[in-house]
C-alpha cells in the first residue's frame, strides 16, 4: 500500500508525496464538526477523491461513514451490531466501551497497541509462572 506504520494525527499533502489518503476518520469536536460534516466532506468527496470517510464524535458518540460510489459518497449501512464496513481497510468500525474501534470482519475487536503489548505480557508472565524464564538464543 505504500505507507508507513507511524503515528498520525493529520494528513499533511506536501508531506505525502502528494497522495490524497483511502480513509479518512475525523474526529469531531463542538468547534468543528460543522465544518467536517459540510465543507470537508465535500473536499474529501470531490478534491481527494478518498474513499471511505468517517466521522465520529467522542462527546456524543455520533458515528457515521460513507463510501465514494461513482464520485459521490453515499451513505454506510450499519450492521446489526452498528458498525461500519471499510472497504479500504476491509475491517469493520464501531463503538466499543464508548470509543471508536476496529473490528475484524469476523466480528472480533482489533486490540490496540496498548492491549496488544498488555496482552503479550501477560502471555509472557504465564509462560514464567509455568516454564520458568525464556531460553536464551
């Protein structure tokens, strides 16, 4: 896909290469979610031609997401649980424990790094508890 594992707050053009991204989540906030369900809804629909748009409220929880069909988004069908397909990602996303998260197309929640590593450690601590330490190579 031609993109890098960082962390990401914004898309910086001139920065990219001039590559417009396939996704686009925003985040909105009282002082602009105006702006981000009008205007650059619009930008991203007609200017960067990004195909799945998304955007989420974490006061509110209002969640929704779109997809360019023929140069126009239309709006995402929720699943039974209320989430939303990303065909760019091909994962669902969803609101979990009052955040947004991913979701496997299988229904299973994609841990994020800190759960991951949690996760690992914990794995780790029983391998010790049973094993002892780590042999090393």
């Amino acid at each position: 896909m031609g993109t890098e594992r960082k962390p990401c707050k914004s898309w910086v053009i001139w920065e990219e290469e001039g590559k417009y991204p396939n996704v686009i989540v925003e985040l909105l906030s009282p002082s602009t979610a105006e702006t981000d369900k009008g205007l650059k809804k619009q930008i991203y629909q007609d200017i960067f031609r990004t195909f799945d748009y998304f955007w989420f409220d974490p006061e509110t929880l209002e969640f929704a997401g779109f997809h360019l069909v023929e140069g126009k988004y239309q709006p995402l069908e929720p699943n039974s649980e209320g989430w939303l397909w990303s065909q760019q990602l091909e994962l669902f996303l969803g609101i979990h424990q009052q955040q947004l998260r991913f979701f496997s197309a299988d229904g299973q929640l994609i841990p994020t790094p800190e759960e991951a590593a949690a996760e690992a450690e914990a794995l780790l601590a029983r391998y010790r508890e049973r094993f002892g330490e780590l042999p090393q190579s």
